[in-house]
C-alpha cells in the first residue's frame, strides 16, 4: 500500500495498507474469531429458543398452560439475547484459529458439530424440565401447580424456572467451544467480560427469585431446593462432555459445503501434476489481470483510416514516424557539416 504502484494495487486482490505482512496473520485470526463468535451465539440461542418454545407449547396443550409465565420468558430472552451475547462475542482471538482448516464459501453457519450439540443440549433440557413439570411436585414433597389458578406464585413452577434459567446459564460456558473441543474452561480467564455476565446473571436470578417474587411470580426457595437446582445446572457441564464423545457423522449436513483442494492433502500426495498445474495457471492470471491492469491505465489511441482528413493531417504531422525519422536524418546531416566546418 505504501511502496506498490497503481498497477500492482489495480491487479491485486489484498492491498497491505502498512507494508507489513503481519496485517494478514492478524486479519485472518479475527476473521475466524467473528466467524466463530457467531456461531457459539447461534448455538446458544437455537438451543434456547428450542427448549422454550417446546416447553411451552407441550404444557399449554397438556395443563393448559405454561410454566413460565411472560415477564419469566422476557427474562429468559434478555439472557439469551443481550447478555449472551455480549459474553460470546468478546471472547479474544487466539493463533489456534491459524491451526483450522479455511472455511468454504459455501460452508454451512450449523455445522454437523453445531446441530448435534443444539440437538442433544434441547433434549436433555426438556428432559429435565418435563421431569420437574410432571414429577417435580412428588419429588421435592411440596403441592403441585397443575391445575392450580396460575395468578399465585407455587414453589413447583418457581423451582422449573430456576432450573431453567440455571440450565441455560452453565450451557453458556458449554457454548464457548462450537468444535468438540473438551476443555470448556480453557481461556475463561482471557475474557473478563464472559465472567462478569456469568456472575451478574447468577446474582440477579436470586435477587428475582427470593426478593423479586411480585413482579417475576416466584416464591422464596429453601437451601435444599437451590441445591438441587444448581445441581441440575452443573448438569449441564457433565452432559457437555457426553455430548462431545457422540460422533457427528450421522447428523445431518445443513446446506451444501465446497470442497477447497486445499482442504484435501491426500489429493495432493497422490496427484503432484495436478497441483502443479493448477499453480501455473494461478501465476499465468495474476501476471493476465497486471497486464490488463497495466493496458488500462493507458488510453487506446484510435487508428484514423487511411485517405481520410485525419490520416493526412496525421501524415503530415512533425510526429509521423517517416516525418520524424527524416527530421532527425536531417538533423543528424546538420550535425555532420557543423562539426566538419568546426574541424576545418
């Protein structure tokens, strides 16, 4: 960008506006970090979105109404939407993203890896959740909410959106790896952000749960009961590392993917002439578009046809090639006699 010419600028696809190489090793690992910050925040929210909407739909079919009430689900979706988003999306980039193959341009957003983890995550979530709807008053001995009027607060639906929202708070950390990768916790400490949204989240479903219970319909819960919640949200975490061991194959593959030759080091071993060639012809465009782009910035002169006014003007311009070839033979003789009579 600083030292390279208007041709070369024209006829190239990246111009390095600092002259330092560095600039691309730099755009391309926050290239991917965007690329995978979008997809953890599309797999934590689709995930989300699923269990919601299913829980809610099943149970107003079944006792007639929801678990979760409005204002609930308005808390869910800010959690969801701003906060998580927020705390997925200022993760730091790393040079393990170097290490990953190139993206294909036409590279599925959900990958097989994705759609496995939003599968197996919503189902055990609504697993849990259909367990504590249907079971839950018998399992913690307290009076059961179905069939109850749903204008007063109950511990039985209190406990559901406690362990809901707890559910989807340590999934978010499960969220930080959309790869397979085990180690969840790698780098947490890296991005201070992520860990103050975990802790405000956690810190404000108390304060709604046991001081907030008017507006948010809950009652205050018992140390045994948070116990439990916080364990079926720890849950989550152990269910992640289950999840990661199920192979991905038999998902299926959302969108068409392309296949880059340089994705496939097999091919390479085993068709060297191939590359070879196909490198040639990489070379023989790049030197094709400097050409045109040199031919550009040179404005075509129009050849006038012969006979016409043009052509004799032209003819008899100083700057005709015969005109001019005789007037420097001319000047060239002139020359000759002067240095002649000089040595005379």
């Amino acid at each position: 960008g600083i030292a390279g010419t208007d041709v070369a600028k024209s006829a190239s696809d990246i111009v390095l506006t600092d002259d330092n190489f560095t600039s691309i090793v730099k755009a391309v690992m926050w290239g991917r970090n965007v690329y995978d910050s979008i997809s953890k925040f599309v797999q934590f929210q689709l995930t989300v979105n699923v269990v919601a909407v299913i829980v809610a739909f099943i149970s107003s079919c079944i006792i007639s109404h929801s678990p979760l009430t409005a204002i609930q689900m308005l808390w869910v979706n800010l959690l969801m939407d701003s906060m998580a988003s927020l705390a997925l999306a200022t993760e730091p980039p790393t040079e393990e993203l170097l290490q990953r193959k190139p993206y294909g341009r036409t590279k599925p957003l959900i990958s097989r890896t994705m759609f496995r983890n939003i599968v197996m995550h919503s189902a055990y979530q609504l697993a849990v959740i259909f367990t504590l709807v249907f079971a839950g008053a018998r399992l913690f001995d307290i009076d059961s909410a179905i069939g109850r009027d749903r204008s007063e607060p109950t511990q039985h639906f209190t406990i559901v959106f406690n362990a809901f929202v707890l559910m989807q708070l340590f999934n978010e950390i499960n969220a930080r790896k959309c790869h397979g990768e085990r180690n969840v916790f790698k780098g947490i400490f890296s991005n201070p952000v992520f860990i103050v949204i975990i802790v405000g989240t956690l810190a404000l479903q108390i304060l709604f749960v046991e001081y907030c219970g008017v507006v948010f319909h809950t009652v205050p819960l018992t140390a045994d009961q948070w116990l439990w919640c916080i364990f079926l949200g720890l849950s989550e975490l152990l269910w992640g590392q289950v999840v990661t061991t199920i192979p991905k194959n038999p998902m299926p593959r959302l969108g068409r993917e392309e296949v880059l030759p340089v994705d496939e080091p097999d091919n390479e071993a085993k068709n060297p002439a191939r590359i070879l060639w196909m490198r040639g012809l990489w070379r023989l465009q790049a030197q094709i578009r400097v050409v045109n782009a040199f031919r550009a910035t040179v404005e075509p002169q129009p050849t006038p046809q012969p006979g016409s006014r043009k052509s004799m003007n032209a003819a008899n311009s100083p700057l005709y090639p015969s005109r001019l070839f005789r007037n420097l033979q001319g000047q060239d003789e002139e020359g000759d006699d002067g240095n002649a009579e000089s040595t005379l």
